[in-house]
C-alpha cells in the first residue's frame, strides 16, 4: 500500500496542473485528441469486436464467437485509455510499477478466481460444450448460455439462469446431451407372464415403423430386461433426431399403452392374487351380503343372575 501511495504521489506531482495552466502550456489539440479518441475510439472497438465475434460464430461456432469478441474488445479498450492518459499529460511508467505489486497483493486475495480463470482456459481448450448445448451439471439441466472467464451460464427448462463456476465444471461430472445428432428414446414396457413375448417384440416394432419421426438406422430394439413380481420388463429403445427427442419420446410412449390395450396384452400392475394350483386361473372369492340381524342373528341369552327368582325365606 505504501508504495502504490509513493506512485501516485509521483504521478500527480509533475502533472498537478490546472486545466487553464495546461491549456496555456500545451493547446487545446490534446484535449481534442483525447476527446475524439473517447468519442470514436470506444465505439469503434466496440464495433469491431461484434462484427469479429459474429464473423467466428458464423465460420466455426457460436462460443469461439464470443471469445473472439472479448479478447479483442478489452485490449482496444485499454490502449484507448492509455492513449487519452497519454494525450492529457500523465506518465505512466510509476503506474505500471505499482500495478505489479497490486498484482501480487490481488493474486492471493483472489485465488477462487484466478482458479475459476484457469478453468476457463481449459474449458475452451477442450470445448466439451459450446453455447446452445444442453448439458446436465449434478442434476441441474439446461440450455449453455454463455461462457465467460470465471463462469458458465445456464437456462433450465422452467426458465431459470444457473451460474456454474468453471471449477466446478472442471472437477465435476457432467453430461452434454446435445452433443451428438441423434438420441435415443428408452421406453420401459411391462407384460404379464401369460402373454407371447414374441408376439410383443413384434407389436412393438411395428410401432416403431409406423412412427415417421423414428430412425430405422440405428435399429429399433427390444431389450428383456428381467423378470419381476407381477411382469416380465422390457426396455422399447427406438433412435431420434436430436431435435425431435422429446415429440418422440411422447407419441412413443403414447402409442404403446394404445396399441397393447388394442392387441389384448396387458400391463399389469402390483397385486396379489391367490391360486389353486399350476392353473393361471385365480382362486375365486365371493363376498356374500350379509343379511340383517335382526333376522339371521338368535337373541342373546340372558344373564342368570338376572333370571333367577330370589327364594323365600
């Protein structure tokens, strides 16, 4: 701190002069130059930098785009500063000694930063995501917004913004789900034990080929996943267009409840039911209603004592 005091100390000495003594000394023509370099300048490298950051995205990809765009807005920026601080008499060359020791004493008070900075890096080296991906962070889902030095931005469904700092990214487990063209839609199908499995692979993949939206290449699948306590499962996986994953995950779903109702195969659910023998057929129970009691139930016989006659004396 003593010696950030020292450097502006020896910047403002030889520069402590008043705007009339500077005018007097150097003209009106700096303060024109700094003016025009403010008035222009920042406009034009702000232009400049949209119209590289639009170029990328078009020619590679959206998130290259806005890294093009930063890293060549902030330097313009910068050395239009220095220039306006250069027009208006200021020397600099303190200045720049200072800011090597605030440097350091920033350094430490801000390592999270500089980590989630690092981070970055490696994030946009890698690019396993780009701006536009939907991606799963710790169960967190949505739409990559943006990705910016310390951070990634996210939209979930429901329309929601989730900051992630590119640590965590870094160090966690995610998943990009929008990463490759196609998805696939599994969808968990149940049978009774009495149906004909082949007869339900077949309805199945007959469902498959009637549905527009869904890919025969990759091949629909129907995979036995296992015998349970009331059903024999299935797992109904059928490929989509990455754009089309949900509409089909929906009419799929949709259509086999529909068609296996139609077919006579049933879904059953979780119950009990008693049996005979090896036959399938459950044992019969047959609630009787019960009549009344005033007819059906005898009159409750009486207690002795209160029967008895007392005896004579």
């Amino acid at each position: 701190m003593h010696a950030l005091l020292q450097a502006a100390d020896s910047i403002a000495a030889p520069n402590a002069l008043s705007l009339s003594s500077f005018v007097e000394a150097q003209g009106f023509a700096p303060l024109v130059r700094a003016a025009a370099l403010v008035v222009l300048g920042l406009p034009a490298a702000w232009g400049i930098a949209r119209w590289l950051r639009g170029y990328v995205a078009r020619v590679s990809n959206p998130q290259k785009g806005l890294i093009t765009g930063k890293l060549v807005l902030w330097p313009l920026v910068l050395g239009i500063m220095v220039s306006v601080l250069g027009e208006l008499g200021f020397s600099l060359t303190p200045l720049l000694g200072a800011a090597g020791i605030l440097g350091i004493a920033v350094g430490f008070a801000s390592q999270t930063s500089v980590s989630n900075i690092i981070s970055g890096f490696f994030l946009l080296a890698e690019e396993p995501f780009q701006v536009g991906d939907i991606i799963d962070v710790e169960g967190t889902r949505g739409q990559v917004l943006t990705i910016d030095t310390l951070s990634v931005k996210i939209r979930t469904f429901d329309n929601q913004m989730v900051r992630i700092p590119n640590e965590t990214l870094v160090k966690s487990r995610f998943t990009n789900v929008s990463r490759f063209p196609v998805r696939r839609v599994d969808i968990a199908v149940g049978v009774a034990y009495r149906e004909d499995l082949d007869r339900v692979r077949a309805v199945l993949l007959e469902l498959a080929d009637a549905n527009p939206r869904v890919l025969m290449e990759p091949e629909p699948l129907v995979i036995f996943q296992g015998y349970a306590d009331s059903s024999i499962n299935f797992t109904f996986a059928v490929w989509a267009l990455r754009e089309q994953w949900l509409q089909v995950k929906n009419a799929i779903a949709e259509d086999v409840k529909r068609r296996l109702d139609e077919e006579g195969i049933e879904i059953p659910f979780p119950h009990r039911s008693l049996y005979t023998g090896s036959m399938t057929d459950p044992f019969p129970v047959r609630i009787m209603q019960q009549q009344e009691e005033s007819a059906a139930d005898p009159p409750l016989p009486q207690d002795a004592d209160e029967t008895e006659e007392p005896e004579d004396d």
